[in-house]
DNA sequence: CATTGGATGTGTCATCTTTCACAAAGTGAA
DNA sequence: TTCACTTTGTGAAAGATGACACATCCAATG
C-alpha cells in the first residue's frame, strides 16, 4: 500500500461502501466490480484499481465477499469505530441537522450542540440542551472531540472554526455558505445545495 | 468560447461567484484573480484559466470589476433568472428542505411539494400544501418544471427519479443516500453529509 | 510623454487520472 | 482432468487537468 492515495480515490470509497451496504441489506453476498459499476456509473476498471491501492480484496473469476469488502472499507475509511461530533448553531438549519437521524445510524454521533444566542441557552433540540459557544473550547478539549459540524450564518463561520481549529477540532463540515480558511492539517468539506443547483442550470436550455 | 467546457470548470464557477457576492456585499468593487484565489484556495492561474473559457472578464492592470463578473457568471451559468424547483418528500429532511431559505434568496424557488402518505396530503409544511406524489406528472409538465429535489427514503428514490425524468425534469438534487440512474440527457447532484465525513475520517490518526 | 508596476490571458509543459487490455487465477461442467 | 467462462489486479497508454511563465496591456505618476 502506497503511502499516499490519490484523495480522489479516497472520495470515491465511501460511495463504495455505501453501495455494498444497500446490496446486503437486500440479502445479495458477492459481487463484481462490473456489477458495482452499472449502480455506480463508473467504469469496472476504476473499481479495481481504486479498490487495488489497498490490497487484493477479490477473488479472480467470483468477485468481492460483500461482507468482507464492507468490513475492510470500513476500516480503511477508519468508520469501523463510532466518532463523536459537535454541532454549532441551533437555528432552522442547525436544528434541522441536529435532528436527521442518518449521522448516529452511520457511526458518527452529535454529542454537544453549541449556540451564540443568550436565549437558546439550556432549550432542547432534538435530545441536545444547547451549550453557550464560550464552553466551546473547554468541552472540546476535555472530550477530545475531532469532529465539528458549522451551521452558523456565513457571517459568523469563520470564527467559530478558528474556535474549534485551536481547541483540537481536525474535520470541519461546514453548511455556511463561504470558504473557510484553516490550517492544512484541518480538513474541510462544504455543503451547499444552491452550488449543486447552479451547476445544473449551466447545461439547462 | 469552444463548444464544450470541461464539467470540472462549470463546477467551480459557482463557487466564484458566491465569493463574489459576499466581496461585493462588503462593499468591495474591484479584485484579482490573487485575491479570489487567497480566500478559495484556489491558484489565480487557475481562476483566469476557467474564466477565460468565456471570454476576456477582467482588465490587465487592473484587475476584474465584481459588478460585472457576477452579472457575467450570472448568465453563463443561467442563474439571472429565477427557477422553479419541485420536491418530492415531506418527511423530517424534506420539512427542512422545504423550510430552507437559501434557495429562494438565490433564485431556486420552490413551487410544489410531495409526498405519499395520505394523511399528509394537504397540510402544509412551511407555505407550502402537500401534495399526493400522484400529481406529480401532471402539475410538473403542466408547468415545465426542469428541477426537482429528492428528499424521500432511499427505497423510493428510484421510482420517485423515474417518475419526475418522465414528466420533464432535467436536473435532480438527490438528497436520498443512494444513486439514481437516470438517462444521460438528465442531470443529477447528491447531498449525503456523511459521505464527508467518511472521507474525512480517513485523515484522522 | 515615458516609465514603472501590476494583472490578465494563454501557449506550453508537467502532473494527475482514467481507460485499455491482458496474464493469472478461480469455477463449474462434462 | 480438461475446457469454457468469468473476473481480478495491473502495467502501459491515453486523456484530462493544473501549474508555469511570459508577452501584452492598462493605470498611475512624475
């Protein structure tokens, strides 16, 4: 194994993994790469090699053990193991994030539910009180939390993850709609629909 | 401008112009192709490079007037007009979606909302009335609806893309963990928060 | 007016990514 | 066993993308 893989292959292997589990969960057990690619719409031979950086997982004339595929991605995506998550912002957006019951369901838990506004303070969102942002830094540390959530407005995204970069935060998934500027150790990765929307409209008539 | 422009361009255009929007929201009204790039990560070669691909924006010397490059990326990406977008689903992420003001306030307005279960049918979520995923044909051809977002279980996400490419969408936003197959003529986003993080995860000691 | 400094647009080159194509290996049937 | 068929893993080729570097142009200043 290499030691460094292409991040692009690294992005395409949690769609694998994703595709292997709806594949087991209807009862199917071995598979093919060229199989996975007709759901995928990939080439087969971009399964192999992607699937290649990391060892010989399948067989020559059966394909892949699905279990046992699903077991070894998981554990190079290191999502074999739960990982707890702070969420900061409680507002239409952040509640709503708070309350979608695919992170928990995936291995990844909001354990903390930080807010600026005086008056959310101690309320519930889902089962979480919300935190004033100053314990932000404490909290953080203290549970050795690598994972942080953004769903403040885009003004206010910036600081909060410079906050959440110095108190040990390492991957920052950020709903506000700007870039943020961090360290190369941190890791970001950015959701916005109205980019993906935009997109599209370019090749509409 | 050549006929045909590299997907990978027409998807960082998007990302200009929001920087754009906020640069000139603070009032801003000249940049460079260095300053963009400092707040996107991006090098300023490759900024000039994929604004070129449309013709001469900026000003040697000078630099790019934000006012017009905006309006310029406006057009090309076909977002100075406003968009009526369908979605489908009405569930928890759906509610959210539907509730969601980013969409209007760039230009994505959404117009109708559907869902299966009966005893929603007819209610509202936000402005707008549920309705039965049945109408579905008829209210989006009537209407030329070309977008639509997908917000329902992964089980019917298929059935539900069918149904909308036969009425006439061209561009889906699927917000269900799972991939759609479609025909080529028609365009499709995903949104799975956890797919980022499962790519991130894969950096973390 | 001439000169200096700064920024674009672009040809060229380097790097990254995907596809091709095939040897090697496993399966199942006769 | 042998044969026909399937599918992996992988070098090598092709193709796509990004970085470099500079000629060209514009603005501003003295």
């Amino acid at each position: 194994m290499p030691s460094t893989i292409p991040d692009i292959v690294i992005s395409r292997l949690p769609v694998y993994l994703r595709a292997l589990e709806r594949l087991s969960q209807e009862g199917q057990e071995v598979t093919s790469s060229h199989e996975l690619g007709k759901h995928l719409g990939i080439s087969s031979a971009q399964i192999r090699k992607d699937l290649s950086h990391f060892g010989g997982f399948g067989k020559q004339g059966t394909g892949y053990k699905i279990a046992y595929l699903k077991d070894q991605l998981r554990q190079v995506l290191k999502v074999e193991r739960d990982w707890q998550v702070a969420l900061v912002g409680a507002g239409d957006l952040g509640s709503a994030v708070a309350r979608y019951r695919g992170f928990a369901e995936r291995g990844f838990h909001i354990t903390y539910v930080f807010d600026s506004a005086p008056e959310k303070i101690g309320k519930r969102v889902g089962s979480f009180v919300i935190r004033p942002v100053d314990e932000i830094t404490q909290i953080i540390s203290e549970n050795s939390i690598k994972i942080a959530m953004i769903a403040v407005p885009a003004e206010n995204a910036q600081q909060v993850a410079d906050t959440l970069v110095s108190a040990g935060v390492r991957a920052i998934l950020n709903y506000a709609p700007i870039n943020l500027n961090v360290p190369d150790s941190v890791h970001v990765q950015y959701i916005d629909p109205v980019l993906h929307l935009q997109r599209m409209t370019y090749y509409l008539t």
